[in-house]
C-alpha cells in the first residue's frame, strides 16, 4: 500500500532527485528567454502537437499533418475524430508527458525505455511533418539522444537519466506556463486556449490547468514516497 506521509522522507536518492527538480527548474526559469532553451521549448512544442496527433487517432480521426514553427509556435492538420478530445490534448499532453518522463528518470530501465519511446515518436513524427522545421528538430533530438544513449552504455558519461528528466521538467513548466501566455499575459486568437474560451466555455480551461497541476501534485508525492 502507498504510504503518502511524510514522515520518512526522504532518502539519499529522493533528497538527490528532488534537488535536481528544483535545480533544472530554476535554471530554465533563468534561461527562459535566451536562445540556449530554444531547441527544449520547440521539443516541448512538438510534444503538444503529437498530443493532438494521439488525441486524433484515439478517436478515428485522420491526420494530415504537423508542423513546428522556430517561432515556438504550432499546429496540427487533423481531420475527424472528437474535437472536444482532440483540442485540449496538447496542453494536457504536455503535462502527462512532462510527469512521465520525470518518473522515468528515476531508474535507468524506465529511462532507456522513455529514451526508446520518444525515439519512436520522433521518426514518426518525421514522416508527418510539413516544414523543415519540425523535420529538422526531429533529427536533431533523434542524433542526440543516439549519442547520450551510446555514451550512457559504452562510456562512463552516464547522463541518459537527467537528459530525460530535463525534458520531463521543461514540459511540465511549459505546459502551465503555454496557457497562461496564450490566454492572460496575452491573446492569442488562434491558440487552443483562446479557442476553448470561446463561447464563455471557460471552464475547460480551468479543467486543463486543473489537471496539470494534479500530474505536478502526483510527481510530488511519487517523489516523496520511500
């Protein structure tokens, strides 16, 4: 049975994964607006967009492409499916994935097996991308984890776990962060945010952001149990 109390946390390697949360944290945060996030924030991006792609083919629905804008903007082409699923997919994609891949990080098997997955969504990605932008970053991101990947089973470089970890914190920043900038620091009017405010139907937007932090809240405890 989970023990959710506190009392006996936390180990050696639960003080060490949490001080590294809150490290990677504050240094995005630091670095929020300079080009060295760039490629983490358009992979957080392209994470959303395949939310939508899943979203789609979860309810019959036919994708007809995704693209990846160096502006850190966006879009997925889908056709059919349920829009009230397909819509919010991207910003609670970002959020499950972001819990999912911190979680991995915590062992090395979870680790490789998130470094594989993600590595089969980039080549799968690859083939549905509309601009040289996404196919670029796919490739990219494909090249670097192949090299992380190498050097965590053939060196003493072992740095697979934290790469996936900082994937897994900057989507979990991202996606709270992706709505707030898309519907109160600014309007966007073609944002999914603005689109599901449409109609005064606020209320899903507090469900999105609701959600998002339940995936923060899960990891939190997740973390904290022995």
């Amino acid at each position: 049975m989970v023990n959710w109390e506190l009392q006996s946390c936390c180990n050696h390697n639960q003080t060490t994964f949490l001080i590294t949360i809150g490290v990677y944290m504050v240094a995005i945060l630091l670095l929020w607006r300079t080009f060295l996030l760039t490629p983490f924030k358009l992979i957080t991006v392209f994470l959303h967009e395949a939310s939508h792609a899943v979203a789609c083919k979860l309810t019959c629905g036919h994708i007809e492409g995704i693209k990846v804008h160096a502006n850190e903007g966006g879009v997925t082409q889908t056709r059919g499916g349920i829009y009230w699923v397909i819509l919010p997919a991207g910003y609670l994609g970002s959020s499950f994935w972001g819990m999912t891949l911190i979680l991995a990080s915590t062992n090395l098997l979870t680790a490789r097996i998130a470094a594989g997955c993600f590595l089969v969504a980039l080549v799968v990605v690859l083939f549905y991308a509309k601009n040289w932008t996404l196919r670029g970053l796919c490739i990219g991101f494909i090249i670097l984890i192949g090299l992380v990947w190498f050097l965590q089973e053939r060196t003493t470089v072992r740095i697979l776990r934290y790469v996936i970890l900082f994937i897994g914190v900057m989507n979990s920043l991202f996606s709270v962060y992706d709505i707030y900038d898309d519907l109160i620091s600014r309007r966007v009017n073609s944002s999914d945010a603005e689109k599901f405010a449409e109609g005064n139907d606020i209320i899903h937007i507090s469900r999105c952001i609701s959600v998002s932090r339940t995936y923060h809240l899960i990891l939190t405890r997740e973390a904290q149990n022995p």
